[in-house]
C-alpha cells in the first residue's frame, strides 16, 4: 500500500470503493461526535449533581476503589502528571471530600470523608467517567482493535500534541482548556 494513497478494496469497482470508504469516514466522524458529546455531557451532569468536575469525581471513585492512595500512585491511575493532580487533591481537600493522611513520616495517602465517600456512593456507575467505564465494558479483543485503530488515526492528525494525552478529557473539551488556541 502506497502512503501517500488511501487504502481500496481492489475487489471492488473503484466508485464502490471511494463511496464506501466516504461512508464508513462520516460514520466514524459521527461516532467521534457521538462520544465527546456523552463525555461532555457527563462532565455537565457532574457538575450540575455534584458541584465537582468529573476529573474530581474520578480522582474521588478512584479512592473509593483504593483507599490510601499516594499522589504519584493517584496520577498514574489517572494517566495525569503529579503537576496536574497535586491541585486538584488540594481543591477536594478544602472543600472537605478526602484527607490526606501521614504526610509527616513520608508521602502521605489519600482517603474519601464522609462527603466524598456520599458523592461516589451517588454516582457508582459514572465515578471513572462514560468514557473509561465503555471501555471496561469492551471485550479485550475489542478494545486491542481499538488501540490499533487510534494509535493510526492519531499518526495522521494534525495539530498534534502529545502532552494532550495526559489531560482529563473534559478539560480537553471546555473552551480555553489545555492545548486550545490563544
């Protein structure tokens, strides 16, 4: 397969082929829209219930799934740098949903409170996000195609920047977010 030309099915007459290649393009851009609206509107529904982000909610069921947590432990469940995290875990501090616990002898860990432990009981099927809980939903034959298939959508993508992969997807979508224009 040359690189510089699209990939047809050779069985096919060539206007069959363009047509389909054409259709399964704009099935997938809608599959695509499809998606960043559920984890918009995901983000929008956490906001509304909760008063948190839905990286907050994340970072809060993550806990609940593990308690005791050390931050570089958080940020690598989360794929975010410690950078991203560390305010975050302030934020859900102050407003009294975790505790840190045992900074003074090293690295301390995270637990929920009560309240952040009423916020992840609330919402248990939505805490690591639609777009994560999908995926855990998807069988692991599945979800390698899945990978494949992105890992060469994104070799193609212009306006690259890999650091977007460590950014909680919603910040991504908000106007102004990580990476946007100036």
């Amino acid at each position: 397969m040359n690189a510089d030309k699209p990939f047809l099915d050779t069985a096919q007459d060539t206007d069959v082929a363009w047509a389909r290649r054409k259709e399964n393009i704009l099935a997938a851009l809608k599959m695509f829209r499809v998606t960043l609206d559920a984890v918009r509107r995901h983000s929008e529904w956490v906001e509304k219930r909760h008063g948190i982000s839905a990286v907050d909610l994340w970072i809060l069921w993550e806990l609940a799934q593990t308690p005791g947590l050390r931050v570089v432990d958080l940020a690598k469940t989360l794929a975010v740098p410690r950078s991203t995290l560390e305010p975050l875990l302030d934020g859900l501090s102050a407003r009294g949903l975790l505790k840190l616990q045992g900074e003074g002898e090293g690295p301390g860990v995270y637990f929920l409170s009560f309240d952040g432990a009423r916020i992840t009981d609330a919402s248990p099927q939505f805490g690591q996000g639609v777009l994560k809980s999908a995926m855990n939903n998807m069988t692991d034959h599945d979800l390698v195609l899945l990978v494949q298939a992105l890992a060469s959508l994104v070799q193609h993508l212009p306006f690259l920047e890999g650091r977007a992969a460590f950014q909680p997807m919603a910040e991504l979508l908000r106007p102004g977010g990580p990476g946007a224009a100036r």
